[in-house]
C-alpha cells in the first residue's frame, strides 16, 4: 500500500486516499456543505437525503463524536448501543406508529412489522423496566451515538436534512420533577461545553420552543447560518446582557411574545440550523409501559424521563457551512481530520525538497501529529494548493528547494491566509 504502515494512524498520503477531489460544483449541490464535503471526498451521496461517509468525513464525525461523549460521561451518562429496528406494537404502546409522520414502517415475516428507529424512547424504556424496581436505582442516565432514520418528505441541504444520520441521544430517569430540573440544567451546561469546543458557542442561541404536554417548553440549540433552514426570534436584551436567548418562530407572536429570561420585548429575526434539542418527557413514555418504582414509603410511583438530542452528522454540516469560505473549508483544528498538509514541490522523489518535506511528515507523525503529504508530484503546484485550500486542513507547510536554502518551510495558516517561513526544527517543536 502507499500509505506507511507505522504512520498509519497519524499520517496518510494523499495519492493512497480512494477519494478525490473535484473542482467542479455538482448540479445536485443545494448548500455549502453538500458542495464541499463531496467535492473534497468527505461525504458522498448515495440518494437524496442519505451519505456515505469516506476516510476524511469519518474523522472529522469521529472528532465530534469524541467531544460529545467526554462531556455526557462528565455528567454521568452511560453509554450503551439500543437496537436499530422495533417492533410494532411497542409503537402502538405509546399511540405514535399511526401519528409519527416521519416513522419508516417496514414489513417482516407474516403479519408483523417494524420500526426503522428515528428515536428511541420505545426502545429504551421496555430495556430500563427490567432493571429498575426501587427508588434506590435512580437517578441515571445513558446515551448512545446511532444512525437514525426519518422518512423526510423534502431531504435538503446536504447533511443538514436527511433521511439517515447520525445523532446522540440522552435519556435521563428521575423519581420527582425537580430532580429532573437538576440534571436538566447540568446537561444545558454540558451543551454550552461541547459547542464551545466545537467552535461554535458564539452562534449558538438557547432557544425556546413548544414544551409539549409536561412543561411550558423544549429548548433547541440554534446555530446562526446565513442559508439555516429555520427562523429564530432572537432576544436583544438578553443578548446584551451577555446571554444567547431566542424564541422559535412556531411560538412567537410579534407584539405579543416576551423573552422568557429577561421579560423583554425586542427580537431580531435570523436564519438558523437547529444542532440539538432537550425536552422533559415526564411519565409521557413511562406511563404507556408501566416504569414504575417503589419510593421510600413503598409507594408505587411513574418514573420521570428527559430526553437529550444532538445531531452528530448535522453538526459536521453546520460546521462545513459556518466554517468556509469561497475557496473551501476552514475547519477548527478541534476537530479536522488532520492538522498538517504537507506539499513538497520537487519534479522526482529524489529530489531535496521531496526528501526533507518527507522526512517532516514522518518526524511530525512520530510526534504524535497528524499531517496529510501530497505525494503528487505529477501535478501543479496550484492544483495542489487549491486542494489543500478545499480540504480546509489548519496549516500548510510547503517545502521547496527556494526555502530549502534558509533550512526552512513556508507555512500558511488556513484560517488567516498568513504566510511565513519557519526553521524545520521549530516546526516540528510546534
């Protein structure tokens, strides 16, 4: 193979990536993130609203992955894997087979049919009932990271919309409300945690929406995109008291709708993508399945749920949209797919600039960095930089046999465009 055995899992070249590159925009292309995540063979699409994800996009989804589970393990969540497929009639239990619109049916052996779970709340309550008896087994909480599927009847925006994708879900077990209020608040903490490390904290908007059956509302996490999917009502004075508060456009009344924080009354109206949602279930799940638990006076009571989204596959497309630019992606170095992209520009490999630029991409390996080498010397110099540019990976090094004579490589910051030269031994230093 052409990628170093060793290197494997820090370094990659990129003649032994499968997938390619594209200049050209696809006709099929209806965002930014479609655009560039096929183009540079991140994603590609299988059919309307679904992905395959290639070596590229699956580190980057890895990557998010990561930062989501570190922070639901922060707050006491147990991560488990539920099944795929349900059955019929726990669909039934809970009134939702008829009434969940985006519910794939699917046939099986006889008369029987099942789910293609979009959610899990009809899988994961019949699991818990097994094992919780007493007052004494709760409170706790477990999550998954899961393909998911909906039967979207306009799949749209790339990974924004889709009929298949890739989401976290959180469910929490509590014997009396403020109990769930409590860990409720932590997993909002936990939220604000993971979207700052994903870069996007300071687009991110709590936003209120309809609450349902138990509590006057949900909460969603709004990213501001030019091009979001959804309409946001977003609270000025909390904005100017330092808190990200906005209303969902299927509540809001103009004229008649008051931040619910601040009390105050001027709105400015944006385009955003919802990133995840938190709802408190109540006993809305637990009742139709009899989770009960004998409290302290051994009285049977209903189990109190929180459910806890965050979609992991949407969040790589809001991040492909809120971080690019005209020539590609820009992405955060949290989480690209590799942080170095290494371009020797020689006519042979036994040239000195292939050779030292070599040698720097195993050095930065071995030290535990992870660098892209564009091994490519068949090809330009600009169709190499355009794409590094597209790929969007933080730092450029180009060695040449011009900053060769200074011992040096020059190095471009994606995000900035800035170029200067820097010694090799302080390259890999860092």
């Amino acid at each position: 193979m052409k990628c170093h055995d060793s290197l494997f899992l820090r370094g990659m070249l990129i003649s032994a990536l499968f997938s390619k590159t594209s200049k050209e925009v696809r006709d099929d292309a209806d965002s930014r993130n479609a655009d560039f995540l096929v183009r540079g063979g991140y994603i590609a699409k299988t059919m309307a609203g679904v992905y395959s994800y290639l070596p590229l996009g699956l580190r980057v989804l890895r990557r998010i992955e990561q930062i989501v589970r570190e922070e639901m393990n922060a707050i006491g969540g147990q991560e488990i894997l539920l099944s795929a497929l349900s059955s019929r009639e726990e669909w039934q239990k809970t009134g939702r087979w008829d009434d969940f619109d985006a519910l794939f049916h699917l046939p099986g052996v006889g008369d029987q049919e099942y789910a293609l779970n979009p959610t899990h709340e009809e899988v994961i309550v019949p699991v818990v009932r097994q094992f919780v008896h007493s007052y004494r087994d709760l409170p706790f909480a477990c999550y998954q990271i899961q393909t998911k599927f909906r039967k979207e009847l306009r799949a749209k925006s790339g990974v924004l919309r889709g009929r298949e994708f890739l989401m976290k879900d959180l469910y929490s077990f509590h014997q009396d409300e403020e109990n769930l209020d409590e860990y409720y608040a932590k997993v909002q903490v936990a939220y604000n945690h993971i979207f700052e490390r994903l870069g996007l904290l300071n687009r991110t908007y709590l936003t209120y929406a309809s609450g349902g059956s138990f509590s006057k509302y949900s909460h969603e996490y709004q990213v501001l995109l030019p091009k979001g999917e959804d309409t946001i009502f977003i609270s000025e004075e909390a904005e100017n008291h330092g808190k990200r508060i906005a209303i969902n456009t299927e509540i809001f009344e103009d004229g008649k709708t008051t931040c619910p924080v601040t009390g105050g009354s001027i709105f400015r109206k944006e385009n955003a993508s919802e990133a995840a949602n938190i709802f408190k279930l109540g006993t809305r799940f637990t009742e139709p399945f009899g989770l009960h638990f004998l409290d302290e006076n051994n009285e049977q009571k209903l189990v109190i749920m929180g459910c806890y989204g965050l979609g992991i596959s949407r969040i790589l497309g809001i991040l492909a949209e809120s971080f690019s630019d005209e020539k590609g992606l820009v992405w955060p170095g949290a989480i690209a797919p590799y942080t170095y992209y290494i371009i020797p520009l020689a006519k042979k490999q036994s040239d000195a600039a292939y050779k030292k630029a070599h040698a720097l991409y195993e050095k930065l390996c071995k030290e535990k960095q992870e660098c892209l080498f564009d091994d490519r010397i068949d090809q330009s110099a600009g169709s190499r930089f355009a794409d590094a540019d597209l790929l969007g990976v933080p730092t450029r090094i180009v060695v040449s046999e011009k900053t060769l004579i200074s011992n040096e490589a020059e190095i471009m910051e994606r995000k900035t465009g800035e170029i200067k030269k820097m010694d090799f031994q302080q390259i890999v230093k860092g």
